[in-house]
C-alpha cells in the first residue's frame, strides 16, 4: 500500500516552486504537512479515537514536551476527550476495556488534552487524535497541524494504524545493524510544469543493533542516492546535490545519534522533512530505490560506514488523457484552497505568538516600573 504509487505529471496547470521553497523553512512557519504522518505517529506518546468536549476556556499557557522541546507560550483550551480506541499507548495510559458490545460506542475512559485555538473539535464527531506528553501536566498535548486531527474514517484510521506499525514498513537489508525504507504514497503527487514529476517520499533509517549508532548526514557528502528503472530498461540515476559550494565544513552538528530500536526521519539534508524527488519520468511502470552511503570518520568519534539500500518501490506514471486533465485542473484548484487556508492559519498561529510576546514585555516592564 505504502510502496505503490500513482504519478501523474501536469500539462502546464500549477506551478510548484513554493512547495520547494517550503521544504528548507523553518517548522514553525508551516502551517501544512513539512512532516510527514508517520514521524508525528512515531513521535507521539498516545494516539486514540474519540469525541471531545471543551471544558476550559482558552487561557496562556508555556508548554514543554515530555523530552524537554519548548512548545512555547499559546492559548490553549481544554477539551475532554471520551476514549472508544486506542491506536498507540506505549504507556499504558488508557486504562479502560472493550464492553464488547456489537453496535455501542466503547469507552474506554477520558483524557484531557491542551489545544491551541486554531484546534477546532466538533462536538458529537471521532477524531483521530495524535497526541504528546507534556512536562509536569496530565494533560496532554494536541499540535495544531491537520494531520493531528483528523476525522475518523475508515481510510485515516488505516492510514494512521500503518504509519504506526513501523515493523511492517518495507524495510531494505541491514547492513551493520542499520536500516533503511523509502515510503511512498499510494495517491499522485500533481504539479509542475513540463516533463517532469514529484515523487513524495518518506526516509528512515532504523537502528536494529543493542547498541547506538552514530551517522554522518553531511550534505557535502551526498550520502542519498536514488536509482529508478522504467520501461524497456530505462535506468535514472539523478544527481541530487547542487551548488554545493560555500557550505560550512563538517561538523558534530552534521552527526546523528540512534539509539537501539529508535528511528530517523532524513531527507537529502539531513533534516527531519519529507523529501521531494523532482524526476524526468517517462509514462509506464517505475521501479524507484533509494540509497544512503558513507565513509567518512569523525575524529574522536565512530561513524557508521557503508551502504543501504531501501526495498524497491513501484510508480506508475500514466498518459493523460484530457479526461485526466480536467481532474488535475480540479485536484489543483481544491490544493490551492488548502494551500490558501493553511497560509491564513498560519499567519493567526504567527499573530498570536506575536501578542504573546508583546504580553510578555508589557508584564516585565510592569514589574520593572514597580521595583523603581
């Protein structure tokens, strides 16, 4: 399901060079999918199915993740959330179990969850919540990203329970207690104009061995490689590093350490997005396999060196047909309103920061006034 996708390039219908400019954006300016779903399952606490109730009016909050990652100074308001299932619960939270009823909504208990105010849940609907743990509160936390609230239905539900079932992914041969998978997915990628198509892919590398392992994701060194095969034995090896002058030298920031079992998400620069693949693909049946490699060696410091290949995934990248056309033409319109919203809630999510913080100084210069 995750390997096989449906590629279709676009006949001069929507121009993509914002989602390239997104890619190298800060997280916090994105208001849309710079991660993908299964790094926000892979890294949340608790994941359930369940009706919400609002139980406590927007107030400011300063909020920590269970590591330590600032969330930062928002309003939030509270909701109460009726548990009927439980998708992930690695730490035993949800207490309740299945009445086992045919035809009754479970209850499997209640949490409370903090949510800013963008976070609109309606009343009487199932929502898939992908949660984190909070320090120092019971409560726990519901980011603002659409991916993190979805409604209930039968195709999120799968969705999400793939995305968390990581021993399931197609993962390629290990070579030194590494690992690595290129995840695809099973709907076309639209948008661009002339030949070419956008592959969406997720990369992750999994360390299987009882011990930590330390890789280089130094983009000087080009260490993700892809090869595709097409029809009639048409071979692509695209070169995907350019302009690779004035980069800053290797570094220990350019090191990343994964801990026995843990994941990494990576894409070509060694940061936690979702990697794009801007590919020349003709129509027909391709064959896309991604590589990472390594040689380099830190002083003071053990690097894994090697090679790993990702299990092959298929693409198919039909002809269109003007019948096709007209579905691209509509596809883009409803993605340009997406786009469209996402930026407008970005720019609330970026006022609110912005009135926090002038909260914030008006409060301290109060209490310096009142030292004087």
């Amino acid at each position: 399901m995750m390997r096989t996708i449906s590629v279709l390039a676009l006949l001069g219908l929507c121009a993509w060079p914002a989602l390239a400019q997104h890619q190298h954006r800060s997280d916090r300016s994105i208001g849309w999918v710079p991660r993908s779903l299964e790094y926000l399952a892979y890294q949340s606490e608790l994941i359930v199915i369940g009706q919400a109730e609002v139980v406590g009016g927007p107030q400011w909050m300063s909020l920590r993740t269970s590591e330590g990652g600032e969330v930062g100074r928002a309003k939030m308001t509270r909701f109460r959330i009726r548990v009927s299932s439980v998708l992930k619960d690695p730490g035993k939270v949800i207490k309740g179990k299945p009445n086992g009823r045919a035809g009754e909504q479970e209850d499997l208990g209640q949490i409370d969850v903090l949510g800013s105010c963008s976070c609109l849940l309606s009343p009487n609907t199932s929502y898939v919540l992908i949660l984190r743990k909070l320090q120092g509160r019971s409560a726990y936390l519901l980011r603002y990203r659409p991916q993190c609230r979805q409604k209930a239905t039968p195709a999120v539900i799968k969705r999400v329970k793939a995305a968390v079932e990581t021993d399931k992914w197609p993962w390629g041969k290990a070579v030194d207690g590494l690992q690595l998978v290129m995840l695809t997915d099973s709907k076309p990628l639209l948008v661009q104009l002339g030949p070419k198509v956008f592959v969406y892919a997720r990369l992750v590398l999994r360390n299987i061995s009882g011990k930590p392992i330390s890789v280089n994701m130094y983009r000087g060194d080009s260490f993700l490689t892809l090869r595709a095969v097409g029809p009639a034995g048409a071979k692509l090896e695209p070169h995907l590093y350019a302009g690779q002058r004035g980069m800053r030298p290797f570094g220990g920031a350019h090191v990343r350490l994964i801990e026995p079992g843990q994941l990494l998400f990576f894409d070509k620069n060694g940061e936690l997005y979702t990697q794009m693949f801007n590919l020349p693909l003709t129509a027909g049946a391709w064959s896309l396999q991604a590589g990472y490699e390594s040689v380099r060696q830190a002083e003071g410091q053990t690097l894994w060196a090697g090679k790993l290949e990702s299990r092959p995934a298929k693409v198919e990248v039909p002809r269109l047909t003007a019948k096709a056309i007209r579905k691209l033409k509509a596809a883009n319109k409803r993605a340009a309103e997406r786009r469209r919203l996402a930026e407008a809630e970005r720019k609330i999510m970026e006022d609110k920061r912005r009135e926090a913080q002038q909260e914030e100084e008006r409060i301290y210069r109060e209490k310096l006034r009142r030292k004087r």
